[in-house]
C-alpha cells in the first residue's frame, strides 16, 4: 500500500497549523499584539498547547522530521510562556489597613440580580462593577444604600455604563476616557488616600484591534501619572498577561493580584466554558502600596464573566 499521500497529507496538516501557532508564538516573544487574529488568539496562548500536539503527532506520523523539530521548538516556547506568573510581592512595609476588592462585568446589567447575594456574602469594601447599565446601577444602589454609602458611576445604557460602589469616602476623579465608562476617584482608607480606577476598555474586536490599544494605552498613562499614591486599578480589561498592552500597565509597577486564585490561568470568561477552556481577563491590579493574601473567581449567574474578589492590606512605604 503505498503511504505517500497519507504522509504528505499529515506534513500539510502539520506544517499548516505550526505555522499558525508560530505566528502567535512569535508575536508574544517579540511583545506585540500584532494584527487579527493574533491578539484574539493570544487571549487563549495556554490552549495553543493542544493544536501544537496534535501537529507534532502528524509530523511523527508523517516521519516529517523538520516538523517534529520545529514543533518541539513550539511547544518549548509555549510551555515557558504558561508557566506559573511571580506571586504579588508589595512593599512589605507596616500595614495600615485591610481591604476586599470585588470586580464583576454582568453583561448589560443581566448579571445584577446574582451579583447582590455575592456582594451580601463576601462583603467587599470596594466593589467595580462594569457593564452596569440604569437598571443594574438602580438595584445595587437601592440595595446598598447603607452598606455602600458613597458611589461614582458613568450613567449610560448597556455595555457603556459601569459603577463604583465603596464603604470608604470618595473624592470623584474625572476618570479615564474611553467607549466605555470608566469611572475613577480617590478613597479616604482609614486616613490614607487611595487612587480607583475601573478598566473596561473595548475589547479586540476585528477591525477594532486599535482602539482597544489605544484605550489600554489610556490605562497605562493613568498609572504611569501618580505612582506615589497608592492604587488599585480593577475591571475587566479585555486582554490578558500574554497581551503586550496588558504588560506594560504591569510595567508601571502594578503587580496583578489574581494568581493567587490557585491557577496562574484560571479563566474569568466566558463564565460558561471557563472550567474547560477561557481567558483571564478580569483582573485587580495593585501598587506597591499592597500586598494581596487571598483571591477567588465568583460565579455570577447571567453573566458571562466570573466576578473577582481580592483580599489586600496596604503598607507604608520604606
């Protein structure tokens, strides 16, 4: 019988999905974005691991021996990139006080009804709540009007309206500017002055790659701008640790709180799938000012992000 075909069919099958993998690969190694579809794949880098197997066992199976090599040189890369992330590290200076940060999308405000029993339980001191149109944004302040005395929110319809709920007072900021809201303002912790910010810049829809950098971007400068105060930035940032613009936020200082969940990886959306196969793309991100002890994904019924909730203790700086 002669096998020709059925090899050559294998080295195609091989060689075709490497090549796609590489060029994720390659992009994340030269710390790019890069164009659609590379920024929505790398939103999914650890999940690259089962087309790169499947093109290694094809190249074996096709005795293509160049493949079998430069998919073991992939395979390599991606393994080194899903490792574990460092653990937040924070000043380790006296602590002033204790805090718990809760963040959640619920999705046009679906999410709203199932979102108050969460913030019931877990009785966060903070909470950022992003996709929070009239209705939702109603029930969460009709509901927590004691517990969550002091609020900032961008008012607006589905998707562009997000809210700040907080048992600490608040100074409003103007905010970063993006599609949609993203509120901001100064927390009076204990006698201790802490920037907010709420993340949700557009996410990297085709067509649409760059404006969710620029937005991103945004985020960046409102970091970079005051890294004397301490900060907490939290939301769903549509990008995820293998995103370039997701890395140089981090690369202010910020450190990202949500490995301690108990997986470097664990996936906040989509909420349905996210046991099997997701991304992590809502997170808390911290100054130097904190350190984070604990942290946990949340089920948010009609949703389809997990909320994030974040327990830190802000220091005093050396």
């Amino acid at each position: 019988m002669n096998r020709r075909p059925a090899r050559r069919l294998g080295a195609w099958c091989a060689g075709l999905l490497l090549a796609g993998v590489g060029v994720v690969v390659g992009c994340r190694f030269a710390d790019t974005d890069g164009v659609t579809p590379v920024p929505q794949l790398l939103a999914f880098l650890p999940w690259l691991l089962v087309p790169t197997g499947f093109a290694l066992l094809c190249a074996l199976l096709a005795r293509w021996w160049p493949g079998l090599v430069c998919g073991a040189v992939v395979l390599g890369v991606l393994a080194w990139y899903v490792q574990p992330y460092d653990d937040p590290t924070g000043t380790g200076g006296p602590p002033l006080a204790t805090l718990r940060v809760l963040t959640s999308n619920v999705e046009f405000g679906r999410g709203a009804p199932a979102l108050v029993p969460r913030i019931r339980d877990r009785r966060p001191d903070v909470v950022f709540v992003e996709e929070c149109e009239f209705t939702c944004q109603a029930t969460l302040e009709a509901d927590f009007s004691t517990a969550y005395p002091y609020r900032q929110a961008v008012r607006a319809a589905g998707s562009h309206g997000s809210l700040i709920l907080s048992r600490f007072p608040l100074k409003p900021t103007a905010g970063v500017p993006g599609t949609m809201g993203m509120p901001g303002a100064i927390a009076d912790v204990h006698g201790h002055a802490v920037r907010l910010q709420l993340a949700h810049p557009m996410p990297p829809l085709p067509g649409q790659v760059g404006l969710w950098r620029r937005e991103l971007g945004r985020l960046r400068d409102f970091a970079a701008t005051d890294p004397r105060t301490p900060t907490i930035l939290a939301g769903d940032f549509n990008a995820t640790q293998d995103h370039a613009a997701f890395r140089r936020i981090l690369g202010t200082g910020l450190t990202d709180a949500a490995p301690l969940a108990g997986d470097d990886h664990a996936a906040s959306w989509p909420a349905r799938t996210a046991s099997v196969i997701g991304a992590q793309i809502d997170h808390v991100l911290l100054s130097a000012d904190f350190t984070a002890t604990g942290a946990r994904f949340l089920r948010v019924s009609g949703s389809d992000h997990r909320a994030l909730v974040v327990d830190v203790t802000l220091h005093q700086r050396g």
